[in-house]
C-alpha cells in the first residue's frame, strides 16, 4: 500500500496567487482529505466599516476585492439607496451596468489565463492578459482608473459617458467578442488543454447545491441560477441575455461557461450603449440615513454576492456583512479534491477563481 | 414566485413555526423563528420546499441579544429566517448536517461574534489568527488589543 502523507502548501507557497493554508493528506498521487485554513489577508474590514461614515465606507468596501471592486460597490450603493428610498436616474443604472460588465471580462478574462498557465498552456495566458488590456484600457478611459474605477456613488455614478467614449467602445468590443469566440474554440479542441481540464474537479449538480456553490461554478454544474436574471438590479431588466450553463461540471465546464459569458457580456455592453437613456447620472442624497434593514444582492463574476446592510440612523452604519463568492465556493473543493491527483490540485483550486482578499475580507 | 406567496406557501406547512413575518419589496422576505425550532424549520425548508442555498449567516450584536439571520435564496426570493441569542454563552445546534454549505459560516460567526454551534465538525478559526484569545471583535463591546 502506497505510503500515506501530509503535505501542507500555504499560505506562502509559489503556485499560490495569494495566502491560503492548505494541509493535504495524500496516500500515493491520490488526495484523500484537503484542509483548508483562510484568515491570512483577514483585515477586519466587517469591523473598521461600523467605525466610519457612509461615504467613507463606500471607498472601503471598493478595496474589499482589487479584481472586482464596482461589484462592491454596487451592493453597496444600491442597499444604502434602498434604505434612503431612493429612484436612481437610468442613465445612471445603465452606467453601472456596463462597468459591471466590463468588469466581468476584465476578471473572466484574467481568470483565463490563470486556469491556462496552470494547465501548463502558457501561452493563453500571454494572449488573454493582452486581451485583457483592451478591457482595461476602456475601463482607464471612463474612470481614469485601470482597477477600483471609484464610478459609484450613493444616488447614481460619478462619471458620465461622453458620445465619443459611446462610439468608440464598440469597436474594442467587436475584437473582444472575436477573440472569445476564437477562445471557446481553443480550450474546447486543444489537446493539453483538454486532457487538464476534462473530468478534472467533479462536482455534481446535487453536491453544487448542498454546498450552497454559486456563479459559473454552480452554473458548469448544470444550475440556472443568476442574480442578474433572477434578482434582477441595476439596468439588467432591461438587457437581453443568456444565463450560460452546462452540464459536465469540470473544470473545462467551468472554463467554457466563464468564455461563454464573455461573449455574453460584450452583447450586453453593445446593447447598452445603444440603448443609453439621456438625462442626470446621480441625484443628490442626505447624509443621515434612515433606520432599517436590508439585503443586497449582484451577481459578481465569481457568483453571488450578498450584502446585508443595517441603519440604526446616524451617519455610521450600524452593520455591515459582506459574503463574497469566493467563500461560498471554497467550502466544495475538499469536496472535489477527494480522489484527485496531487498534480491536478492547483486546476481543481483555480478552477472555481479563487479571490482570498474578497473572502477574507 | 413573488415573496408574498413563497411566505404563504411556507406558512402553511410551517404554521406556528414562523413568528413574525414581513415582506418588504418583491424579492425579499423575513420572518423569525424561535431558536430551538430553527434546526426542525430548516429541515423542513430542504426537505419538503427544495430549498438548499444558504447564502450566509449574519451575526448582528444589538448590545441587548446577538441576532442571527441566515439567508436563503429560492429562484427569485432572497428570505431571511431571524432567531436570537442570549449575549451570555450564545448556542445554537449547527446546521451543517442539513446544509453541508453552512460550515464555513457558521465558524466565521464563531469567530467574530463567539456563537457555539453545537455538533459543529469543525469549529476552529477561519478568518481570526491561530491562538487569538483577544476576544470577539464584532461584540459590541470589544475594543483592539
């Protein structure tokens, strides 16, 4: 019988993007139990949010996740907007929407490349993080920022698109689209890629749901379930889309329903910006918010994530919990690790797009 | 199906279970439950409404009691089943045998606000350092070492 170890990888390891503690216990190349310890960019954000204004904690909850920061702020806008009984100008709800989106290839995109230098494809990672820039560079243009846009504000958005921004976007958008597409059809027929990824971090549309999995992971697991569809906020009433599924629930299902989604995404910018009401893009807002409670809830690109959101009436938020994706994720891969090879661990780990920072808040 | 009738639906099966109740947009709803029922309600939420997805645990220090709301989405409702606890020794028996996805939750709120979850597998720190004796930092009370 093969001898049985214990191997612990973390939380500063080489093949980790960012600090987790990992302890697996291994008989041979097989994985018999995975444990997990997180904590590690733990930054009491929870705590530090009750200590500060309104607005401030708006600048605070965008540094929850350097990847995808407007989705924070959303959620949070949008709660502190419900309990204020807010109407937010269109113009501003469709603004939100396009750098939801935006930020969702920006991250599905990076994601990409991650799953592909792990997968021992390097260079999809060069070509997809080129790519990357494009989003980037559009996203620069509007913000004047590449990462935490800071477009969000209580009662709209800081920033207004101008018509030239609005011409111009949808041709980056046209190579964007072909460049998904071109992808789809590389990690469905590359043979490396492939023999990676097939079969590779099983999980079952019954165990994705006892694990409460959310996003494209749950999604690759045969689950329609999305908030932009089902919850719906922002201008996604309004958006034709897909919600993207399949059914394999591996790791190339994973990756196929995060490029499908891409293309998903540009479809909904195009339209949009097409579709892009006139008028104001914030309304002004008081500072004391009213007493109440409420739950707030988008779909991020790692899945749903929720705020709650609790006003005792003064200019300090009496509580604020923030449950990102990654941790509602992170739960089932001890699960899908089980049996797994040791080589095949870092794809089953990145192929739910682990962000700590967000998890640990 | 709109809150309201999801809340209707679960009344009916669940009666005297749900204390006060309240709807307050289409896609929300809360209710609350008394502590001891909390596990039989949840049990009954899986197993005869389908309904799996805890989406998280909040823990609320009101200075008088702690408050802990978990949060269930079903297709286009997101509701809310509240209980309550005494601030002194808070327990509650663990949901992770029903909602297998409850485990880290439930450390988290172990963590932070210091809420036992009885027959919980596995309570050690998930986001507070190894060896941390300082206390609870979302307690109302507490203040930085």
């Amino acid at each position: 019988m093969a001898q049985r170890l214990v191997i612990p990888i973390g939380p500063q390891h080489p093949a980790l993007k960012e600090p987790l503690g990992f302890r697996f216990r291994v008989e041979g190349e097989r994985v018999l139990e995975t444990h997990i310890r997180m904590g590690y960019v733990h930054r009491g954000i929870e705590r530090a949010l009750q200590e500060r204004s309104y607005i401030q904690a708006l600048y605070l909850v965008e540094r929850v996740c350097g990847i995808c920061s407007h989705i924070h702020t959303t959620a949070f806008c949008q709660g502190v907007e419900e309990l204020l009984g807010l109407e937010i100008p269109p113009r501003a709800l469709y603004i939100r929407t396009i750098v939801c989106e935006l930020e969702r290839i920006h991250s599905h995109l990076l994601w990409l490349g991650v799953i592909g230098r792990d997968a021992g494809f390097e260079t999809l990672f060069m070509y997809t993080w080129r790519d990357r820039e494009t989003v980037l560079d559009i996203l620069e243009e509007i913000s004047g920022n590449r990462i935490n846009y800071a477009v969000n504000t209580f009662g709209g958005v800081r920033i207004d698109l101008t018509s030239a921004q609005i011409e111009s976007i949808p041709k980056r958008l046209d190579y964007l689209e072909e460049q998904a597409h071109y992808y789809l059809k590389l990690v469905t027929t590359e043979a490396t890629f492939v023999a990676r990824t097939h079969g590779v971090g099983y999980l079952s549309r019954e165990d994705g749901r006892a694990f409460c999995v959310v996003g494209p992971t749950i999604r690759a697991s045969g689950v329609d379930r999305d908030v932009r569809r089902d919850d719906p906020y922002a201008a996604y009433e309004e958006l034709p889309f897909q919600v993207v599924t399949a059914t394999e629930g591996d790791a190339l299902a994973r990756t196929v329903v995060r490029v499908k989604e891409v293309i998903e995404s540009v479809r909904m910018i195009r339209h949009a910006l097409h579709n892009l009401p006139e008028g104001e893009v914030r309304v002004r807002v008081r500072r004391r918010i009213p007493p109440g409670e409420v739950i707030s809830r988008v779909e991020a690109p790692r899945g749903e994530l929720i705020y709650y959101i609790k006003s005792d009436g003064t200019e300090r938020p009496a509580r604020v919990k923030i449950r990102a994706p990654t941790l509602a994720n992170m739960v089932a891969v001890p699960h899908m690790l089980k049996g797994a090879h040791i080589a095949d661990i870092p794809i089953v780990v990145a192929a739910i797009d682990l962000c700590i920072a967000c998890a640990d808040r | 199906m709109p809150a309201r009738t999801l809340l209707k639906k679960l009344k009916g099966v669940l009666g005297e279970h749900i204390g006060q109740a309240w709807v307050p947009r289409p896609h929300r709803a809360f209710f609350s439950v008394r502590r001891d029922e909390l596990h039989d309600v949840v049990e009954a939420l899986v197993n005869r409404f389908d309904i799996k997805h805890l989406s998280t645990i909040t823990g609320v220090d009101t200075g008088e009691e702690l408050e802990l709301l978990y949060h269930f989405w079903d297709y286009d409702v997101c509701f809310t089943v509240k209980i309550t606890l005494p601030r002194e020794k808070p327990c509650i028996k663990t949901l992770t045998d029903i909602v297998p996805g409850a485990l880290f939750y439930e450390r988290e709120v172990h963590d932070l606000l210091g809420v036992e979850f009885e027959e919980h597998p596995d309570l050690s720190p998930l986001v507070l350092p190894d060896g941390w004796e300082e206390g609870h930092p979302l307690l109302k009370d507490w203040s930085p070492p």
